[in-house]
C-alpha cells in the first residue's frame, strides 16, 4: 500500500447553503501505486542509539504541482518517528515545559500541558494525565494508585470525566515519568486517552451479570484492543521500553492483521494509525437497546448490541457522524448528533468499525482541524456516498438499520443488585470531583472492602461487588462524608455537568465546574418562585468554551461559554438525549441569567402540555415565541392566594349573612371575609396597646 494526498472540493450546508469551504480528502489508501519511501534518520538517545524509519512520501495528483496544506500538527506527527521525537528529549529537559510539538505528541500518551490561569505573572506549568478505561472499568488497585498520585504528586484531588476516565491535574514535568509508570506498573494505562486516535470506549458502567450487559462491555472492551497503537512508543518514553502489554482475544488480533480490503499500511508498526494517525480525535460508544447511559449519539461511532427474543446478541446496529464540538462566531462549525449507517452481524463488527476508522483516515481533513472531525465529512460526503466507501473498507454491503425501542437516560445511582448475588452502589459526585473528606472516605471503603469500581459517563462513581451484610455500614459511612443517597440530592444536581474549565484548562473562556454549584442554587430559587416543585428537574451542563465537553449541546439548558462571566443559552435537548439543543441567547452575563430563567421555568410551569419535559416545551413553543416572553417579563403574576375556608357552619348563618351582603352589593364570603380580617385586625391592635 502507498499513500497519496488530495483535496476535493465539498459542501457544508449546516445552517447557510452559500457557505463552502475547502475539503481534505486525506490519505487515500492504494495497492496499485507503486511504493515510494523518504527515509529519515533521527537519534534517539533514550530509546536507540539510531532508529530509521519509512514515511510514504506523498504523491502529487496528475492535475496539480502543488501538495495540498496540512496542519502544522500533521508535521508534527510525520516527523515524530511515531509519536516520540521530540517528546523522548523535552521531558528530560531542565525547564517546566515541553516544547510546541512535544506538547501536541504528548496529548498521544494522555497527558496535557497547562498552567495556572488564576496566578499572573510567570507562568506555573503543569501536566493533566488522562486515564484510558474501556467502560469506566476501575480494577481495585488502580483506584488506590490513583488517590496516592493525586496526592504525592497532583493538587489532591481526581476528577471523573463524561468518558469514564480519571483525570489527575497539577503533575509537574519532573514527576511525568514516575507518574506514568507507576499507573501503567499498577494495571492502568493513559495511552490515547488523547490525541487524533481512538479514545476511552464508553459502555454502561452497571457491573449487570446479564448476558446483554457483559457482552456490550466485552465489545467496548475488544474495540478499544483494537485501535490501540501498536508502535511501542507510549513504552519507550515511560518505561524505557518495557513491555506490558494484556494478552488479546484472538478475533481482535485477526482482524486487526486483515487487510482482505486496503485497510492497513503493510510492514508498518502501525498497521491501522500509519505514520499520520486519524485527522482528529474519535469517539465511539457501545451500549444496550434502551440504555442512553452513554449518550450514544454524541460518538463518532455509536455501538448497538441487537439481540433476539431469548436475550442472545446477533449483531450490531452502527451510528456514526457525532460530536459535540464547535467554534464561536464560525457557523461552519457545529454540534451534530450521529445518523444510522446500518447493521452488522455479530462476528463481524470490528471489521466494520476498522472500516469506518479507515475512512475517516483516508478522506477526513487534513489541513484545518476544526473541520477535521468525522462529522464534517458525513456532512459533507451525504451518509450514502460515507456508507458506499465504508463497504468499499468493509468488502460486503452494510445491512439495514434494525428497529431500536425508545431510549432513556439511566444514572444507576443508589443500590442494586448486580444478578451474581452481590450488590453495587451508584454514587454522585457533583461534577465528578473527588477531593478532601469524600475522597478519604473512598479510599477507605474501597480498600477495606476490596471494592472494583466503574466511573460513569455522568461522572460518577460505582462501588462493584458489595455483600449485602456490608450495605449498612457502608451506607453509613458514605454518608457522613457527604455521598448520600441520591433521594437526599437536589434533583438538579443528579443529572448536572460540567466540565473543569478555570483555573486550568487552557481554552476556558469563562467559569465552569466553579460556577455550576452557585448557577443550580440559583435555578432552585427560580423553579420555587415560579411554583415548580422540588421534584421536578431539568438536565443542566455547562461548559467554558464551546468545544463541548460536558456535552452541552444535548442539555436541556446548555450554558457555554462566550466571554468573560458570559454565556450562550442553548435550548430544546430532552431528558433521555436523543435530540440537539439550538442556540437562544448570546452573551448572557452570569448575574443577569434569572432574567431569561423566570420567563422560561415560569411559561413552562403554566404552558406545559402533560408530563412535558422544559426540552419539548422549548421545542414546542419555538424560539420566536420565547423571545418574545423573556423580552416583555416583568416578573411573576401574583395571582391571589387561595384558601379553602369555610366561614358559614350552618345554613342559617349563610343566609343571614346573604341578605346583609346584598344590602353592601358583596357576595357572603366577600362580607365574612372583611368582618374576619377586621375582628382579627381589631385583637392584634388591642394586644400592642
């Protein structure tokens, strides 16, 4: 196989038809052309003395001179022997942080670099390390190293992520490689956790023994063995070439060898990835009919277990075309939620899915990476042309969608039972911060009992495999560290999300994770004086810049940031995630948000149809109408307070106080009203005299 670069012209029609702009086909896969290799020479000091390596050299298309742009992180990836130089170098440098490229090659091994946006002056750099966990699956041990890192070497807290990983902040460059390898010397791994390839593969983190839950977190399982890098470089960098690879399903190693249909790079260490790995980053999730614990529809691809009348797994119905993130101000860019491509039967679901990955390889974009998400190109391409390239990959017809019952959001917070006779209990963590009394309190019941645990894409925490003699005391415990059952949390809380933002993350445009608890009071202090009940809720997220990690986009009331103590009011997703919210509001100030709240929780107390969600409601009334409402509110109409009182005991007193009534043209409870409030005006007056 040899590679070549070309450039199409697509069109993306999201909300304007004029719009057009340049698309990247990629690397398009060939077994015709003939091989034609650029070999390159760079030392390694900390890996081999001197390493050679093969690049395809791009071939140019007979109708042009020129090679297409690339992004200055393809460069980086070309050039980087298979993402380790200059990385191998940088971290053994004297100063606080890496170099530009070693700082794009390091998202690949699941760190990021930041620093302390609070503090001015001198910038203080730092690493975020990011855990890869296919279904949020937590072995005991790696839940202990993780709480002794955070607090050896982080800022004494781990955080849960929305792709049940854990993420560790606050690592300085000194400590990098003793971090990383004690994760992966304690059954862990941050190996593209991030960076442009496959990311942590979601599943539904309830530890069910059924067969449908198991065989859905096998799958999730099989397909993240299956697109992980292969080159060896996560372990050269971290410990020093070591091995420590888990011994693989021989499907997954047969079909990640096949290249029946051009999938592959031949001889490559890489034989999926090549030198230049995918355009962007990829998600993919898989789950269970009815369960949207993952929210299927954000993933590039969307994985869902068919099974038959008797509970048996058949195959597989695929979404694709997700994703969340955008870019202010460029209407090009933009939230999307993932489309049917088809059936597959059981056996054959990682060659369809190696088939998807190798087409957004070959044809997504390359030269501007906020177009370079698969999402653009189904955009662009229609999904028939995407599904005729797919089977081109796949080498068979992809088969139509099979029916899916309604989905629903399922947090599995409070106690359960697995179906192996033990238990397992659904803790909320709001906004997925473990920190001070709650994190001791974890580590405790976690090691005493020798507990697994699995981090929800709700950012969440499961405790696996309890014994019922145990519930109590640890019910009891959990408790007095503030992790209560979720009967004792605000209904807002349970559903909420946000990501980091401040002080770290370093394309926060506004607060997040330090805002939401302040902005869920505040929506409770809205929802009383409009007359909702307690019980009543609405799934909130919020975010810091609109890249969408907390999900937003499917929120109910998506707030994401747009300017400093900003943002923009995205309106119209339902409970159970299944439908795209749309923008309302730009630039709304954070003390001026009860001004579009009241108008909104208050119309939808009055208007709502039965057992209708405020994402419908929104939907239903339409964006004008809502305009309109929150630009004339003037505040709640305070209708009069009803009681049910009964002043007449008997029927003679109601007629006498009928005939007096008349005479001061009264109805009788209007006249022994006023004679009540006066007698009781008259005692209150006597008593301060």
């Amino acid at each position: 196989m040899t590679t070549s670069f070309g450039t199409t012209t697509g069109t993306l029609t999201p909300t304007d038809p004029k719009i057009r702009f340049q698309s990247f086909t990629g690397l398009k896969s060939s077994n015709s052309i003939a091989l034609t290799r650029n070999l390159r020479v760079f030392p390694l000091p900390f890996c081999t003395p001197t390493l050679i390596r093969a690049v395809s050299t791009p071939l140019k298309p007979e109708t042009s001179t020129a090679e297409p742009k690339r992004s200055k992180v393809e460069i980086f990836k070309e050039q980087s022997n298979f993402i380790r130089y200059p990385l191998n170098e940088e971290i053994y440098t004297d100063t606080p942080n890496i170099n530009e490229a070693s700082t794009q090659l390091i998202k690949f091994h699941g760190s990021y670099q930041q620093y302390n946006r609070d503090e001015r002056g001198t910038r203080s750099y730092s690493f975020m390390l990011r855990t890869k966990n296919p279904g949020g699956k937590v072995p005991n041990q790696l839940y202990l190293t993780m709480d002794d890192l955070a607090d050896q070497f982080g800022i004494g807290t781990l955080r849960l992520t929305t792709r049940q990983t854990f993420q560790l902040h606050g690592v300085l460059k000194k400590d990098l490689k003793t971090v990383m390898s004690t994760i992966i010397r304690n059954m862990g791994s941050t190996l593209g956790a991030c960076g442009d390839l496959n990311r942590n593969v979601l599943a539904p983190a309830a530890p069910f023994m059924t067969k449908e839950y198991k065989f859905a977190q096998e799958t999730a399982e099989n397909i993240a063995a299956l697109l992980t890098p292969q080159s060896g470089f996560y372990y050269d960098v971290w410990v020093d070439g070591e091995k420590f690879m888990t011994s693989e399903p021989p499907e997954v190693v047969k079909a990640r060898n096949d290249n029946s249909h051009g999938t592959n790079f031949p001889d490559s260490p890489e034989p999926i990835y090549g030198t230049q790995f995918l355009p962007r980053k990829f998600k993919i999730a898989v789950t269970v009919p009815t369960d949207n614990s993952v929210d299927i529809l954000t993933n590039d691809i969307g994985v869902v277990v068919v099974f038959d009348e008797n509970g048996e797994p058949q195959g597989f119905n695929i979404y694709v075309g997700g994703g969340m993130g955008r870019t202010h101000r460029q209407e090009t860019t933009f939230p999307r939620l993932g489309e049917p491509l088809g059936y597959v039967p059981k056996g054959d679901i990682l060659y369809a899915i190696k088939a998807i990955v190798a087409t957004q390889r070959d044809h997504g974009r390359r030269d501007d990476r906020k177009y370079s998400r698969m999402k653009y190109l189904i955009s662009s391409w229609g999904i028939e042309k995407f599904r005729n390239v797919v089977e081109q990959y796949y080498g068979k017809k992809i088969e139509p969608f099979h029916e899916l019952p309604k989905w629903e959001f399922k947090s599995y917070l409070g106690w359960h039972e697995q179906g192996d006779g033990a238990l397992f209990c659904g803790l909320h963590v709001d906004n997925g911060r473990i920190g001070g009394k709650m994190k001791k309190t974890l580590r405790e019941v976690i090691e005493k009992y020798n507990l697994n645990v699995r981090i929800t894409p709700n950012q969440n925490l499961i405790l696996c495999d309890i014994r019922s003699a145990w519930r109590r005391p640890i019910t009891t415990v959990l408790a007095q560290a503030g992790l209560l059952h979720p009967r004792y949390v605000d209904p807002l809380n349970l559903t909420a999300m946000a990501c980091p933002a401040f002080p770290l993350c370093p394309l926060a445009i506004t607060e997040a994770e330090r805002g939401i608890p302040d902005i869920l009071k505040r929506v409770r202090a809205v929802f009383e004086k409009v007359g909702l009940k307690y019980s009543e809720s609405i799934v909130i997220r919020v975010t810091g810049c609109p890249n969408g990690c907390a999900r937003p986009y499917m929120a109910e009331l998506g707030l994401v940031g747009d300017g400093p103590n900003s943002y923009q009011i995205w309106l119209g997703g339902t409970p159970n995630q299944t439908q795209l919210a749309r923008t309302f509001m730009n630039k709304v100030k954070v003390q001026d948000l009860e001004k579009v709240f009241e108008p909104l929780f208050y119309y939808w107390k009055r208007k709502r149809q039965p057992k209708e969600s405020f994402g419908d409601f929104t939907t239903r009334m339409g964006f004008e109408k809502l305009h309109e409402l929150v630009d004339k509110w003037e505040g709640p109409v305070q209708s009069p307070v009803r009681y049910n009182l009964k002043p007449f005991a008997d029927k003679e007193t109601y007629e006498a106080m009928e005939e007096l009534a008349k005479l001061q043209n009264k109805s009788p409870h209007q006249l022994a009203m006023e004679v009540i409030r006066n007698f009781v005006a008259a005692q209150q007056n006597g008593k301060s005299e």
